[in-house]
C-alpha cells in the first residue's frame, strides 16, 4: 500500500494507524525505499516547498519532501549553493531523502558533507509524536543534536518533515585540473601531500586507475595563479577545463554514473585505497573527498562484496539495485543507536528488516 499524505497531521495519522512504514522520497536511491512485506510506503512528495530562505542570513528551511533541483534553482539565483554538494538532483532526489541517506558530492571536499550543514530537522516519530530538534542558527549547543542523528538514519529513527541547511555563496569562478599520473601509487602520494596542503580544493577526487580530478574555485582574477600553484605544486600541467566544458564534466557526475550494476557508498580513509583497488579488479568507481567517501558499481553477488567490505573493515550502502538488505561490511550498530531507536520508534514501525509474520 502506498499513501501520499499532503500535512503533518495526515503523517502523524498514518504513523499512528499502520504498524510498518517506509518514507520514500523522490525515488532516486531505490534501494533504500523499496518495501518489504508488510511496509506501507509514505511518500513523501506530498509535504514539499521552501519555508523560509534570508539569502543574507545564508539559511534555508524547507519541508522533507523538496526537491534538490528546486532548492538549487532557488540558491543559484542568488549565487549560492549546497556546499555538501548533493547527489542525483536532476533524478528527483529530495531533502529529506538525502539527509536521511547521508549523501554528499564531490564538492564536499573543501567544507564538509551533509552533517556540517545541517541546523534543525522536524520529524514524526514512532509514536506519531512531532519532534523538533536544532533550530535556524549555526550556534545551537542545547540538548542532544537530533540533526546531526537524522543524517544516515536511513528512516530508522523517524519520518522527516522539515530540515534546515546553512548554505554557502558559490564561487564566483571554478576551474579544474584533470592529472594522469604513472600509477597508483604516484597518484596516491600526489592526493596524500594535496590533502595536507593549504591548497584549497573544491574537489579531490582519484579516478582510478590514476586519474586525480582537482576542483578550484574563487575570485575569476585570483584563480590564473591559484592554478600556476597547483600545477608547479604537482610538477604537471595536467588537462584544464573551464567554464562550460568545467560545469559539464561535474553535471555529467551528479547522478553517479558508474554503470548498470548495484550502486553502492562507502565511507573509508584513503590507506584502505591500495588494497582495495587490488580487490575490487574492474569494478567502476570514483574515490572522492580526498579518499575519504567511495562509490562504486557491483555487478556480482552482494555476498562478495560484503565480505570484502568485511575484511577491509568497512560499511556500505547499497542506493541502487535490487538486494536484500542496503547495508553491507561491518555493522556500525552500537548499543547508542539501539537505544535511541527504542526511545523514537519502541514499536519498530520504522524497522529497515522485514516484518514478522
């Protein structure tokens, strides 16, 4: 069953009434809003639009089921921007849908992901109560950070119907440098002595096998010389692209396009890089963030790749793609989670696994 409420009080509603429940947003990661047996899916375009948006206070607030696309268009007219750098905007992807999966871009690299930009959430909790936690400052010490729990929660803990983002001016002029290094090995030093550089990268991504993607940004004038810097830096001149060709190739890796297989994230550090190139063979992927954020595209059994993510200690979660569960490699679970789970949603309405017959 499907149901599309259109206010908090129909959510509320619905929460109240049926025992197990999967939001879903604009459908863009559909691994993680398919249901299983039993689940009502709650879509949630229906509680859509910006509420609030000062340009010159740099904060936006707007209902769960916004979508990216309409909330950038809205920023861009004012030269500003989502610095967490959101992924699948021209797929539908929504607010909510990406604060609760957690997904940044690229561009995260130079202020940080989702978790460092968002400032207050609203959401209906287990019980089909209205919770409230932050607020619409950058400065909000009191209580527990409910925002910052929201991020990657996956549903688990409560349907989102209201974020808040601090956003940031776009830079006035990017340009990036595309360098072919020998091997892995010379690209991994070249990103290892960038990312404790004071270059700053808008952008720090490694293409396997040995591609680095470097992403600057500032004033048109200062940028001639940033980029002298960081091909002196790098003993390369490496291919320049600017303005239109520039937006093309960072709009072209919006949705993540690494190939037909399952869609899967994973956090790491960049020394997991070498053995994990070594594992993963032909598999398509992209390192981003300095080695820190990696997707890649699975063509075989999830099993495999569990284990592997297993054996290197690390998680992943499947976006896309049909599977039985979207978390795979190590279960970052702890005793904490549990028992804000229990508090939020004691009955398990919001449970990620089937429920019992």
């Amino acid at each position: 069953m499907t149901l599309m409420p259109s206010s908090l009080a129909e959510v509320q509603e619905v929460v109240r009434t049926y025992p197990h429940i999967r939001p879903r947003g604009g459908g863009s990661k559909p691994a993680l809003c398919a249901p299983l047996e039993g689940q009502t899916v709650l879509e949630m375009a229906g509680l859509s639009g910006v509420l609030e948006y000062d340009p010159g206070e740099y904060v936006l607030v707007a209902r769960a089921g916004t979508k990216l696309a309409e909330v950038e268009a809205l920023l861009a007219e004012h030269g500003q921007y989502l610095p967490f750098d959101p992924p699948f905007v021209e797929q539908g992807a929504t607010l909510g849908g990406t604060v609760a999966a957690g997904l940044s871009g690229p561009m995260r690299q130079r202020y940080g992901g989702v978790r460092d930009f968002i400032l207050g959430v609203q959401f209906v909790d287990g019980e089909g109560r209205l919770v409230r936690g932050g607020g619409k400052v950058v400065k909000n010490a009191a209580g527990f950070d409910l925002p910052k729990l929201m991020v990657g929660s996956l549903g688990r803990l409560g349907i989102l119907t209201e974020v808040a983002f601090k956003v940031f001016p776009f830079p006035k002029a990017t340009a990036t440098l595309l360098v072919n290094f020998s091997g892995l090995e010379e690209a991994l030093k070249a990103l290892y002595r960038l990312a404790g550089s004071p270059i700053e990268l808008y952008a720090l991504d490694l293409e396997p096998p040995a591609t680095l993607a470097l992403r600057l940004g500032g004033l048109p004038e200062a940028l001639p010389a940033r980029l002298e810097r960081l091909q002196s830096f790098l003993g390369q001149t490496g291919e320049l692209l600017r303005e239109a060709a520039e937006a093309r190739y960072w709009r072209h890796l919006n949705p993540l396009p690494l190939g037909e297989g399952r869609l899967v994230k994973v956090a790491l550090t960049a020394r997991h890089i070498p053995d994990l190139e070594k594992a993963l063979g032909s598999t398509p992927r992209r390192y981003l963030s300095a080695g820190n954020l990696l997707y890649l595209s699975w063509n075989d059994e999830p099993d495999r790749l569990d284990a592997l993510l297993k054996a290197q200690g690390l998680s992943g979660l499947v976006l896309k793609g049909t599977v039985a569960r979207s978390q795979l490699g190590i279960n970052l679970e702890h005793v904490l989670g549990h028992k804000v789970s229990r508090a939020l949603d004691p009955q398990g309405k919001f449970s990620l696994h089937a429920p019992l017959p």
